[in-house]
C-alpha cells in the first residue's frame, strides 16, 4: 500500500462522519413525531430525511471507493 494508505485512512473517517449524520437524521425523524405544530412537523420531517438521504448517498460512495482503492493495491 504505496499512496492508498493515506486515502483509505481519510475515506474511513469520512465514512464514519456520513454514520454519524444517518444517525443523527434517524434521531432528528423521531424527534419530529413528537411535535405537535404541524408546519414545524413538515419542516423537520423533511429536513431529517434529506440529512439521511445525503448521508447515505455519501456512505455508499465513500465505501464504493474504498473498495476501488482496495482492489486496486491488491492487483499490483
């Protein structure tokens, strides 16, 4: 592992970043059940899964390079 080493290393943090905030939108979801306003339920309804819909799309695309990475020092 020449110069993946440092790349993989930055992947896997922002990965657990991208967890973090899928975490953090699934817990925002449950918390917006518990509002009684309806307009503030909408705003943080959809904000929460918009939080969770990025993060994931991230997750999916950070784990996807890191197997390119993976792969790719594995072949040499």
């Amino acid at each position: 592992m020449e110069k993946t080493s440092p790349w993989l290393a930055i992947l896997v943090v922002l990965a657990l970043i991208a967890i973090f905030f899928i975490l953090f939108g699934i817990n925002l979801l449950y918390m917006a059940y518990q509002i009684s306003e309806p307009f503030s339920f909408i705003m943080t309804f959809f904000a929460s899964n918009l939080i969770i819909l990025i993060s994931c799309t991230l997750l999916l695309i950070f784990i996807v390079n890191m197997v390119k990475n993976v792969r790719k020092t594995t072949q040499k």
